[in-house]
C-alpha cells in the first residue's frame, strides 16, 4: 500500500471528511511516528526455549507455543493482540468515513455468468452488500426464484457455499459448504425441484469437486480426519471416493489413492461430459500429476494408465467416443492440445491438436467448439478451433485485459464468458459460437468511472537483467512527483498468474488518487513452466528480486518514493512481503503480509502443506536447500536494531491452509526486535479463513482497516474522497 499525500489527495478526502483542503494537512515522518508509537503498547509474548538442530545448526523458535491453536494461552495471546490492533485502527479519524466509502462502492447488484443445468437456467447474485452470494434460476421465460441462499446457512454470514454441481439431468444437486472459512467441507444431496435434502451430509471433505456419474451418485476427494487440531495437523494422502445415493458415507468405495508404496497429497476424479470415462488425477505436490481413466461403459474395467511420472501438468479437457483430447505441458513448456486412444493412451501416441506456441495456452471447449486462451504477456488473446484442429477464428476482445475461460456443454448455442481489467468493472458477453460474435449480456453496475483513469503495461529489469512485465494503474493527469500513495501488490509462485482483474476495494484505492501495481514475478505462469521454474527452490530469490527491481521501478520513474510505498500480499504473496521487507526494510513504508508463509523451516509439518515442497523444497532435503531457506525465512530473519516498515500482518483463526501460527511468529518477532518507531502490528479476524467465502462485511471491514492503516502510516491525517 501507498503513502497519499499530495494536496489534490487531501482535498479529496477533506470533500469527504467536511473539512476544507487548509485544515487537512499531511504530517511528516517524525511527527507520525512519535503520535504512533505513543499509542501502542504491545503484549507480552512468552519466549520458550525451543531450538531444533538441522545439519549441525541450532535454530531457536521461541513461539514454538503459538503453534498450538488449541491452547487457551494462544487463544488469550489472539485477544490481547487483537485488543491492542483495533484499539489503533479505532483511533484512526477517518477509518469509519473510509468504511462507508467501500460500503458504497460495493453496493450494486452483481450477477455471474448463467448456466443451464435440466430445464433451468442457474446463475449467482448479490443485491449489493449480502455477506454470500446468492443462486437463482429461471424456467425458459419465468420468472426468476431463489434456489439456495448461503446467507441462511448461519447467523453471521461466515458459512459458505464453494461447490455446486448437478446430476447429468439436472434433477439433484450436491454442494458443498465451507464453515468458518475452513479448507474442510460437508456435502449436502438435494432434490433440485423441491429442494428437499435427500439424505444426511457427507463430512470431513477437502480439496474436492463433485463429479456425477449420470444419476446415481458422484465422486469427490477427503483425507483422512489427522489426530489433533484438524486445522493445523499434517494431511498427507489424499483419496478418491465414490458416494451412490442413498447409502451412508461410510459404504462409500474408496477409488483411488491411500496406497503406502507411492503417496499421493492432492487426488482428483471427474467423468467426461458423455458419462465415457472415469479421470483420476494424483500429485505428491503442487506441480506435476500422475493420470488414469477408466471405461465407465464396461463392467468392471480397470484402471488404465496415461502418465505415471509425476513430471508434467496433464489433464483430459474433452473426449469424442474413444479419442481423448488432453492438455499438457509434456515436453511443452507453455502448454498444447494432444489427441490420443483412450485403448493406448500413453504419451508415445499422442498427436499435437493445438500445437505449442510461444504463449502460455489455456484451452476449454463448449458448444462443440474449442476455444485456445493464451497470455500475451499475461494479457488475453483468444482464438476458436474445431473438432479437426482447424482454427476457425479469433474471438474479438473489447481491449487489453483478462476474458475468463469460455466453455459450456457441447450442446449449448450460446456461451458465456466476462472481461475485466484493472480499471474496468467485469462485464459478461454473450457468444454466439456458429457465427464468432459477443453482444454485451450484463455490463457492471459498479459506481465507477473506467475513463478516469489509465492502466499501462511497462517492462522493467530484474538484478540479473531478467525483463519482468508490470501494470500501473492510476488517475489519468497523474503528476509523477514521488508523492503519490502506491500498492506494490505481487504473488510470485505455484504457476499462477496474475492477470489484470476489477476489484472494488482498489477502486476505492484508485479514487483516492492511489497507485495500484502489478508485476508478473518470476514464479507465477505468465511465461510458461520455465518462468515457473526461475522461481522456485534455490531460485527464490528471484521472485524476491524481481519485486524489489519493481519497487525500485516505481521511484526512479517518480510514481512514488520508499515514503509512500507499500507492499502487499497474500498466501505465497505474503511470504513475498515478509521476505522483501526484511531484505530491504528501507525501500518500503508500509508492508501488509497477508495469511503468508513465514517460517520455511517449517511450513511442511502443517496440513497440506508438504505439497508445496516443489515450490520451496524443504529444510530437511539438504544442507544447502536448509541454509537457503534459512537465509531467507521471515521468521528467522527480523534482526534487532532494525527498522522496520509500519506492518499489518492479516490472518484468520480458521485458516487451515497456511496456518495462523506463521503469522503469529512473525509478528512476535517485529513486536521484539522493532527499532524503529513504526507500529507492528496484528489482526486476526475470527471464524474466517484463507479467503474464498470471506462474508461481504467483513471484506469491507479488513479492507477499511488495511487502507487506513496504510494513509495513517504515510502521513496522512484525514482521508481523501
């Protein structure tokens, strides 16, 4: 996040505040910090005298205790600190003004893209500020009717809906509910007309779909319920089960996966659109699958192997009787399309279909159509081909930015996909496949004017002369005076990219004159598997230099200066954050890590958190993978004597994903070894999660807390409109 100082920035905010622009003034750094630092008063936080030894070297962990998310004492540590955060944040004169602003920015009606299922057309709705969004349908030209309200699930919004599919015929629907913003889920069964549940729900489910086998029941994927807490325990072997209808969970046939010769911690199974076959995906990590299917239309048909390595990302996307179209990055970094017999389905028959091009490719089908999404420098261009490999045409986009996956059934006329940017609200197209045209379906009614402002891509150098792509998006008339409040957001890993998307808390960001920028780091997809591999294991570090060279970018081309500078991430982005600002506390003022990996050390003995081996390697692998870790963990990097930026560390009770306790240990180690007089503090938002099905009024509060605590930090002392 940014610093907003300039007077146009404080005579926005005085509109707001009913001040004139004369009486908002921006204080400077000395005169912050002091007020700041008068106002917090952090807990104590107990050191133990843990210390582990790798390879011969004693490492302390003093917070060991924090990793325990049963205990009474963690749980009064969580009270105290949060006490002493929003007793901050509270004090913030205009924390409530910017709450109201979001409110009311977030406050249109928002629809999804529809979707056919039996005789209805289903799709997603919020009136504006529901907590969860809300399923409708439609019969033919009726009348629309609710079909499942999450906001009924519980009292507080905080139970939430994550997976929803359909029976082949549509007449029974299986969900599948998040409570507290757990990763551990529970399937309820109903019919789809009367919506009566049909039976008890199915429980102890993660990382799962639901995929039906015609009628009669479906699969879906849990591991084993793990002894002790289940949102910090290890999770190690994933399964596949098969649910028929009518019986108990407990009868339910185990498919796939629970063998002790090869472990595998992410097992997926769905069947093809014609109910054909039976895919089984299997992956020790978060890169790299195994791949089966089986002949749904034989008795008893076995397993049949298309991979067994682990050395590629392979999945089938369509099949046409027998012949099996699969897309894979197989000796094809950025990705093809391969067609095969599913009675030899090995990769030694594969035939290139789409073949490989210098652009990462992501392929989907529907109304008998393929359609082949490539990242142009991780912007979108889309082109449609049939079922011989001929490319019919490109699908016309309106501009740079991001079009979601276009696909639907194959007997589906009209498809539906949206297109987004930075500065431009998502709007949904329809596509009439036969004749290569999109007609607006919805546009947004966000209360936001896209022509005020500009979105540019620039390429900036990386410390080892990498050219690493970056947008930039502000007002449009931005004086580029080193004043300007930035957001230096970046995620860097797991093959995944950012692609510019709307989002109405940065908008809210924009109109208060921010900076709000975004580089495709080494580590994400954006350029294929060997981007992917520049960032992982003992290439880390270039994910932590690419995003300090867009820093540097940023102040050197006066979009801003380290002054109104901040970082922000999430997940693997926060981990990014942690690193960075222990790295180069200098270059940052405000730095907001968000439920991020700190303690590399360890990460891998939580939940599934041994997956992401790929990514990080482990501290037990080698002495060499140890001592890089190590050299960069965020936990085991904060030095006494250093100042550090203004941090807001975000994290959730319930989230079993990356757990708090990386997020705890790192902000006890700011709070002990701070030397400046920036606050460093903590928020643990309660039954909450990573974030998928984070309620609408909590979104808004974080946001509102996290902004505010951002402008408070870079001097500013009233709020920009």
């Amino acid at each position: 996040m940014k610093k907003l100082t300039s007077l146009a920035v404080a005579g926005l905010l005085a509109a707001c505040s009913g001040e004139s622009p004369e009486q908002s003034r921006v204080m400077d750094s000395e005169e912050l910090a002091g007020q700041a630092v008068a106002k917090v008063t952090y807990p104590q936080t107990r050191k133990g005298e843990v210390i582990d030894t790798y390879f011969g070297t004693e490492v302390a962990d003093p917070y060991r205790w924090l990793e325990d998310d049963r205990s009474e004492e963690t749980g009064a540590w969580v009270e105290a600190q949060n006490a002493v955060t929003f007793e901050y944040l509270e004090s913030i004169p205009y924390r409530e003004t910017l709450k109201q602003r979001l409110e009311s920015l977030w406050n249109y009606e928002k629809v999804g893209r529809p979707f056919t299922e039996g005789d209805y057309t289903y799709f997603y709705r919020n009136n504006g500020l529901q907590d969860q969004y809300v399923v409708w349908r439609r019969k033919g030209h009726g009348e629309a009717e609710v079909f499942l309200d999450p906001n009924q699930f519980s009292e507080d919004g905080t139970t939430s809906l994550s997976t929803l599919s359909f029976s082949k015929d549509g007449s029974i629907a299986a969900y599948a509910i998040s409570e507290g913003g757990s990763d551990w889920r529970k399937i309820i069964v109903m019919d789809a007309e009367s919506k009566e549940v049909l039976e008890e729900p199915l429980v102890d489910v993660k990382f799962s779909g639901i995929s039906w086998k015609g009628n009669e029941g479906f699969y879906y994927s849990s591991y084993d319920k793990p002894e002790g807490s289940e949102l910090s325990a290890k999770t190690d072997q994933h399964k596949l089960y098969y649910h028929k209808l009518g019986q108990p969970q407990s009868e339910d046939r185990l498919v796939f996966g629970g063998s002790a010769e090869q472990k595998r911690r992410y097992v997926q199974g769905y069947v093809t659109e014609d109910d054909r076959f039976l895919v089984i995906s299997g992956a020790k990590s978060t890169s790299g699958n195994d791949l089966f299917i089986r002949d749904l239309s034989r008795e008893n048909a076995p397993l049949v192997p298309v991979l067994e390595d682990f050395e590629s990302d392979t999945y089938v996307i369509d099949n046409v009787d027998s012949k099996l179209y699969l897309v894979t990055n197989r000796g094809a970094p950025n990705k093809k399309v391969v067609t095969v017999d599913a009675s030899a389905p090995g990769p030694g028959n594969w035939v290139d279909f789409i073949p490989e091009t210098e652009n990462v490719l992501t392929a989907s089908t529907g109304a008998g159509y393929f359609f082949a999404e490539y990242m142009v420098d991780a912007l979108s261009k889309v082109y449609q081909y049939d079922y011989e490999g001929e490319r019919v045409r490109e699908i016309e986009l309106p501009g740079p930015g991001s079009a979601s996956s276009i696909s639907g059934k194959r007997e589906d006329d009209v498809l539906y996909y949206s297109f987004t940017n930075y500065k431009t609200p998502s709007t949904i197209f329809a596509l009439d496949a036969d004749e290569g045209e999109s007609t607006v379906y919805r546009k947004s009614g966000a209360d936001f004017d896209s022509d005020r402002y500009e979105s540019t891509q620039v390429f900036y150098t990386s410390a080892d002369g990498t050219r690493v792509p970056m947008m930039i998006t502000h007002k449009k008339g931005l004086e580029l005076d080193g004043k300007n409040p930035t957001i230096l957001y970046g995620y860097g890993g797991f093959n995944i990219s950012l692609t510019p998307s709307f989002s109405i808390a940065n908008a809210a960001w924009l109109e208060l004159g921010g900076v709000y920028a975004v580089p495709n780091l080494r580590g994400g997809g954006e350029y294929g598997k060997n981007w992917h591999k520049a960032g992982t294991k003992l290439q880390k570090q270039n994910v932590f230099d690419d995003f300090i060279a867009a820093a540097e970018f940023l102040i050197e081309n006066k979009y801003t200066s380290s002054d109104y500078l901040a970082v922000r991430g999430g997940s693997n982005g926060g981990l990014l954050v942690g690193a960075v600002m222990t790295q180069r506390p200098d270059l940052f003022q405000v730095a907001l890590p968000a439920v991020g990996v700190m303690d590399m050390l360890r990460y891998h003995t939580f939940t599934a958190g041994a997956g992401w081996a790929y990514d990080y390697g482990t501290a037990e692998d080698s002495e060499e993978m140890f001592e890089y870790l190590k050299g960069y963990s965020p936990v085991h990097n904060v030095q006494a004597g250093v100042q550090y930026p203004a941090t807001l560390v975000t994290t959730a009770d319930h989230d079993d994903r990356v757990v708090p306790a990386h997020s705890f240990k790192f902000a006890a180690q700011l709070q002990a070894k701070q030397a400046g007089p920036a606050p460093t503090l903590i928020r643990i938002e309660t039954k909450a999660g990573h974030g998928a099905g984070t309620p609408v009024s909590k979104s808004i509060e974080q946001y509102a807390d996290i902004f505010s605590f951002t402008l408070f930090n870079m001097g500013m002392n009233s709020l920009p409109n």
